[in-house]
C-alpha cells in the first residue's frame, strides 16, 4: 500500500457510493482517509453511514438558504472575495439566452451555500473532493477554491449514465425512457458545465427488453460501487 491521501465526502441522499467508499479504504482497496462528509440535506441517510464509520459530518442546508434568500434577496451576505462578473463570465451552467436576473439569483445563493462548504472543508487540506450522490450544481466560485493549481484537478463526481450521453439528474431515467439497449455509469472531474468534466472511467451494462427503470438502476449502482474506489485508487496512485 502506498501513502495515503487525504479525501472528503459530500452527499446528498442515502449514501450507497459512499458506504462503498468507506467500506473500500477500510479494507485497504482504496489508500485515502476519509476525513469527512458533508451533506446539503440535513436528512441525508449517508451522514448517519460515516457517523458509524467514525466520520466527521458537517450540514450546510442549501434548501434554507435558497428558501432565506427568496424571500428577501438581502437576507444573507454574499462572501467578500465573491466577484459576480468573474463567475457569470467563466460559468458554463446557463446559456447566453437564460434571463440575466435568474443567473445571477443562481450564482449568488449557491456562493453563500459554497463559501459555507468552503468554511468546513478547506482547514481539512484534502488531496480530492468526492462527490458521491452529490445532487447540487458547484459553480465556478466553489471550484475556483477548490483546484488551485492549473492543471490539477481535485473535484471528482459519479453520472449515473455513460457520458457525454445524459446529463443532469436523472441518468438512468433518461437511459431507460430513450430506449438505449446498453446504460452505464461514469467517473469524472468536474469543471464549470453540467457533467462536463474530463471522463476518468466508465462501466456499462445491458438492457434488455425485460428490464424495468428500477433494475436498470440496479444494475448500475452496483457497477458504481465497484467503479468510484478504483478510479479513486487511481488517482491515489497518481495514475490519471
Ligand atoms: C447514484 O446513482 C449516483 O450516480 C448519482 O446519485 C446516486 C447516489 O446514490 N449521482 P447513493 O446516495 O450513493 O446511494
């Protein structure tokens, strides 16, 4: 085994990649320390998986903040190294046709949510961020903070379909009702677009005509749980 880097967590729902992740460096297949989890729901049930695995958990409620904020703009300061132009000119998430008024509604909330994340996760000094079922878009402030050195990326994520094919959220939704015989999973970096990142791995199954969305997706979580520990090997090893 060589050294081990240092890894954080964020998720957003029951937590299964990240059982997996867990499960992984406690039995030496991955060399990374899980040093926390963080989550945007406070009903995450993965926060209770890395509390049993002895796992710092952190919230930052996304839900309220946005819910604070739409009832008055105001409510909550904007962080101080928060340049709206910057972020607005190298975001990727919107076109250039999206009202101007929502982009920057999207941008600025999401900074306060971030600079909050940024708060618990930055004193860590992680090698790598691993979103695991991570259901909120980061913006280019939040990355920016994040992959400091050009060239280096430090975000990875888990697209529950074989991209570029399917973005957004629903992967293996959108795999079944297209009527693909063949779904998969990816692992990729995140950059500033929505599942654009550069692809690190992939794995894929087939469908058959006796398929249901439901064994699609079971298909494809238990390729995810093998896939997210070696491409996080991977990386461990400096082998991307
Ligand atoms: C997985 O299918 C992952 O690909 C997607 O969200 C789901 C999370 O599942 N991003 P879990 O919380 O890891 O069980």
């Amino acid at each position: 085994m060589g050294k081990k880097i240092k890894i954080g967590a964020l998720i957003s729902g029951g937590g299964t990649n990240l059982q997996a992740i867990i499960d992984s460096c406690a039995a030496g297949n991955i060399d990374a320390t899980l040093v926390f989890t963080g989550s945007d729901n406070p009903e995450a049930k993965g926060l209770d998986r890395a509390r049993r695995a002895g796992v710092e958990t952190f919230v930052v409620d996304y839900g309220k903040i946005i819910r604070t904020l739409k009832q008055n703009s105001n409510a909550l300061a904007v962080p101080d190294d928060f340049d709206l132009k910057e972020v607005q000119h190298r975001q990727t998430l919107f076109s250039a046709s999206t009202d101007h008024e929502k982009i920057t509604a999207f941008l600025r909330s999401r900074a306060i949510a971030e600079r909050a994340l940024l708060d618990y996760i930055l004193p860590h000094d992680i090698d790598l961020l691993v979103l695991a079922g991570f259901m909120r878009t980061l913006t280019p402030y939040f990355i920016d903070h994040m992959n400091t050195v050009p060239g280096k990326w430090k975000i990875m994520n888990i697209h529950p379909a074989l991209l570029p094919s399917f973005p957004g959220t629903d992967g293996y939704g959108d795999t079944f009702r297209h009527g693909c015989k063949v779904g998969g999973c990816t692992v990729h970096f995140i950059d500033y677009g929505e599942d654009t990142g550069p692809i690190i791995g992939q794995r894929a199954f087939e469908i058959t005509d006796e398929d249901t969305l439901e064994s699609i997706k079971k298909k494809g979580l238990a390729l995810e749980w093998a896939l997210y520990p070696e491409c996080i090997q991977k990386f461990a090893e400096n082998k991307i």
